[in-house]
C-alpha cells in the first residue's frame, strides 16, 4: 500500500489517508481504500475504524488536476468506484468512527458522512460539500447520505451554499458530531471506537442495517443516472473552464 | 396578467400575487401563476425568482367563499391544478425565494414551503398551515413538502395544531429561514437571489433535482388519492358548515 | 381483562397497562391492548385515547424471563404480534397521546414513540432502546417509527448507544415532547387529549394517513425479514447468554 496506511491496536484498525499534502483521491488510491475495509471487514478482531487522514487534510476530495487527464470513460469509471465505495462505507458492517484531522472538502467529506461519528478537530480545518462554487454536481447516494445525516433542510443549506464551514458551524448542522483538539482527536476516536466495540457486533450490524437499508435501495436506484449526469456537468464548457484553476499543491 | 405581477431587474424576475386585499388563490389566478413560472423557466436571462404578495398578505390560501360556488367536478380540477403547481415550484429548475410580506395561510404556505428559501417580515404577519382548524385536510404532495422542510415530527406538530405561527416561532420549527423587518424585505429576498444567481445554473439544477427529485416522485404515487380523499372531507356536512363562515374582506 | 385497564371520561379514553410491578409484555398482555385499541376505534363517543402505566414503570418492554420459556416458533409469533400492534398504533385513526409515568424501556418505548405525543414525568425515570446493551436487535418498524420522531441522525445515536436517558436528555432528543412533574401528568395529558379531540376527527383522521401512511407502507415491505433476523440474533448463543442475567422484580 502507498497511499492508505492501516494499523490495528486491539479490536481497533486505524485506516489512514496519506497521499501528497492533501489526501486527494485518484483512482488507485480509492482501490486502496476499498481494500483496506475489505479486509478489516473479514477480520475476525477488528470490531471497530477509524478513518483519518496524514497532515493538515482529512481529504481535498478528488484529485482534480490528476482526473482532467482521465477520458470520459475512465472518469466515468472512477466515478461509479467512488460511489459504489461510499455506498459500501455506509453500509459497512462495523462501526466506522471518522477522525476528521483536518479540512475535509468535496468527496473528503462525502466519506466522512458515510462513517457512524464524526469527531473533527477545533483549529482552522474546514468542511465542506463545495461542488457547486465550481460548477460540479454531486451524486444521488451523497445526497442521500447527507439527508440521513442533517436532514433535507440542512443538506440544502449545505449543498446550495458550497459554504466551507469552521467544525462549530458544521456541528450546528449536524455535520460534525464532536469537536476536540487537535491532539485529543486520535484518543477521542479511539474512545468511541472502543465504546463502539463493546457492544455487541451482531445486534450492532443488524441495527445498521435497519437504519441505513432502505436508504441505500433508494440510493442504488438512481445512482447510476446522477453518475451520467455529473459527468456531463463536469465536462461542460463552464464548469471545465473553472476546474483548470483549480490546483493542489503537493 | 391581472391576478399576478411580473418584473425583472437584471437576472432576478419577482413574482408579486395581486389579487384583492389578501391574494386570495382562485383558478384563474392558480393559471396566471402557473403561465408566470413557465415563462421564467424559458427565459435565458433570469437565473433566480422572487415569489410575493401585495397588502398585508403574502396568501390568504384558497378563496374559499369564491370555490363553495364551484361544482365537485370543478373544485377538483382546481385542487387539481393547485397540486400539480406546488410540484412543479418544488421542482422548479431555478432558484426561488419566497418573500413572505405578510400572512402567510394554508395553500398560500404551501406554495411557500415549495420554494428554496423563505424570508418572513418581521412584523405581526402569521404564518400556518391551518386546514385542521375548519375540519379541512391537506394533499399528499403539501405534506411531503412540508416534512422535507421541517422533518416529521415539526410537520405533524404544525399540522395536527394548526397554530397560527409568529415568525419566531416558525423560525423555530424551520418553516421560515430568515426574518427581517419589514422595509428591508426585498432587499434581503433580492440579496438572496443574487447569492443563488452567482453559483452555476446546472450545477444548482442537478443538485436540487437529486435532493427533492425522489421526494417528487412519492408524492406523484400519493396525490391523486389524496386529492379526492381531500374532496370527501371538504364536502362533508361537518366541514362544509364551517366553511360557510370563512369570510374574505376584499 | 387482567392486564390492562380502560376507563372513560367524555370523549377521552385512557388505557392503563397494569401487569406486576414493571408492566412487562408477555402474549396476552399484547392481546389485551390491542382489543382494548380495536373497540376504542370503534367507538363513536371516543375521540382521544391517552395510553399510560400502573406503578413506577410505563413498561419495562417485552417480559424476557417469560420469553424465555418460549419455543421459537411461539417466540416469533409473539413478535410478529407486538409489530403489527406497533404498526397499527402508528397508523391509530384516533389521537393517542402517552402518558409516561415511569421508565419507559424497550419495547416500551417502542409503543410510546408510535403514539402521536409523549408527555414524561420529570422525576428519576428513564427512556431508552437499549436493546444493543443485551445484545439484541430491533425491528424494520420500530427503526422507521423511531426515525419518523427524532430524525435519522438522532435514531442512530439512541440505538447504538442503548443510553437510559432523563426526560431532559430525552426531550432534546425529540424522543419525548412534554415534561411534567408526576402530580401533573394525567391532568397535562388529558388537556393535550381535549385539544385534539377538539380537531375535527375526519381531517385528523386523514392528515395522519397523509403523514404516516408512505412510513407504514416501507415499514411494511421489511418487518417480517426483520422480525427474523431479530430472532437469530435472539436465539443467538452470546445473546442468549446475556439474557438469561435479566430479571423482572414482580
């Protein structure tokens, strides 16, 4: 692995974003990504995960320079990998706390809303479903995730306004659900986690399952048309202009 | 037009309901509304709508002394056609702010709650969704929208009660998002729409249809039952009675 | 009837659960309420119904130490039986207001929650699913009837923690709406119970088939896998284990 780093301490695996300076996701990391849960989904003593990220980033999202060299095929590819893994992280059987070490943008965020708690640090960082201030889209499950979480009212506020939110604000949205320093933020995931742990795993997955189930029938039903559909706004003259500017530096 | 105003200033089109002393909804005035949107959704130039009243009303709701005159056949074709526009404003591709002038009643609220934004005078208007308190029911597609707004439990306390709301306490309960006094109304609304305006139109389009698109789509299940159930209650001896001492001074 | 006692005043009804010391449900206990709801909807002078408990307990849930001695077969038509209730008081033609008079656990809660208020006491009692604390798992429609109150966000936070909270913590919640001191709770019920009798019955009738029915009708397409999985996990040798250490002081 290159881009993920996995390390387990007792029933706890700590799943960690490390690629350049801002965790931004290109296509083998996503692949890493997935395999990382996959295995900690098999694991017979992983009982719960923290996903973080290295550095001042929890993710930038999609590494935008990197994917306007992809061809729509292969975008479109990415695209579904992505959807398909937040799906799969929303669903996952074990407790998944996100660690939210910094600013936590764009499809950063839409794995952070896919996991079972969100505990963020209280500096500078900053959260933000943000697509729209560049012309982007987002995709049927994000949205729907984010309606679980904050309700329909405040995904609109969120998704209209591109707003990138401080953890105060975020928490008032319902966006983040625990804010700490920064150097408590690992011992304040593993505490959840570990509390996560403790129950029983059976009755827990079975719960999740009820809670989130039907949300991701909906979801699976129409994602496959918001993928098309975010892809043709992505390509567009306007937005494709302004994703240009946009730079990471790594 | 004689029931509904039009006017344009820049990207921003204003739609201002004038109709008596309380924009009191007859069908007539239902179409002139419907054929205002339509052309806004067709103009390249507008990007973002402000829906108004004139007087101290926003909406009275229903003219209801005008609809007891109606046949069953008739009040079914407007019921009809009220139901089809809320879905149709709750879908509308553009943004669309509502600025709430004044009491804001029944049908005149559920043409609100369809908008993406509501902005509330300061003042002594009301605002409610009061069908209960003279034995009416609502539509299926009104309460989707509703607990879109507001979320379940905040939707059945507004509808089971049917309190006429300060827009403090509708502030509270999410039925309004911003209040403001009186002369800096359109200003607030007109600031809000240009916020809109600035992010890209597509973007803003896919994004609204992903958040209420599946919510459009259980309503149009629901609707056409709940408008005859509507109808039966309407025209029962009990509710037919109070309605008799509805009275609009216009 | 042995379990439950009904009594009238004008138009209100009060359905008392009155079984040993925690009014714990066992089969014909659950046979006894829902007669006791089936001739309340039938008859013409009640247009209100408060639900409430005997004794320091609203319910303590299902009576497990019974259950216990339960074949499977008869354990899962005893849950097939609490379900359909469940669902049938969610969708109760009538208002029915609860009445909490003490702890209000588990499957207690669940018949609580599908009421249309809920006023607690203010004193020492507690409310809680805390069905994942003894390793079992809840139902399709105890989670949407849960999620229909509090909200997604807050319905995770309540089961997979299985916290026993304060009316206080409950209220922010949304898990209860109304808190009184002990002395005051019939009488704030009973006002709560007039105010709806008060509402024509017809469009109560009907905007509560509006709002709950589309929640009734997803209940409905997953209750009975539902009801399966929670008897595997039931039946299940570490659940099992937990269970034998629960008792009931009667």
């Amino acid at each position: 692995m290159s881009f993920v780093h996995v390390s387990k301490t007792g029933e706890i695996a700590t799943v960690t974003l490390s690629r350049g300076k801002v965790n931004a996701l290109n296509e083998p990391m996503l692949r890493e990504i997935r395999t990382s849960f996959q295995d900690l989904e098999k694991s017979d003593e992983v009982r719960a995960v923290i996903l973080t990220g290295r550095g001042k980033f929890f993710s930038f999202g999609f590494d935008i320079p990197e994917l306007l060299s992809y061809s729509k095929d292969d975008f479109i590819r990415y695209l579904t990998t992505f959807a398909n893994f937040c799906s799969y992280l929303f669903l996952f059987p074990k407790p998944v706390i996100a660690a939210l070490n910094g600013h936590t943008i764009a499809g950063g965020c839409m794995l952070a809303n896919a996991c079972d708690l969100r505990v963020m640090v209280s500096e500078k960082a900053k959260i933000a479903l943000n697509e729209i201030t560049f012309g982007a889209s987002v995709f049927a499950g994000s949205v729907a995730i984010l309606k679980f979480c904050v309700g329909s009212r405040n995904a609109e506020t969120i998704l209209y306004s591109g707003t990138m939110y401080s953890p105060d604000e975020a928490a008032r949205l319902g966006l983040v659900d625990q804010i700490v320093p920064a150097e408590n933020l690992m011992q304040a995931a593993e505490k959840a986690a570990v509390d996560f742990a403790s129950k029983s795993a059976a009755a827990f997955s079975s719960i999740k399952g009820l809670l989130r189930g039907p949300i991701a029938e909906e979801m699976a039903k129409r994602e496959q048309d918001s993928l098309h559909e975010f892809a043709d706004i992505w390509y567009s003259e306007e937005t494709w202009a302004k994703l240009q500017d946009i730079k990471i530096h790594s």
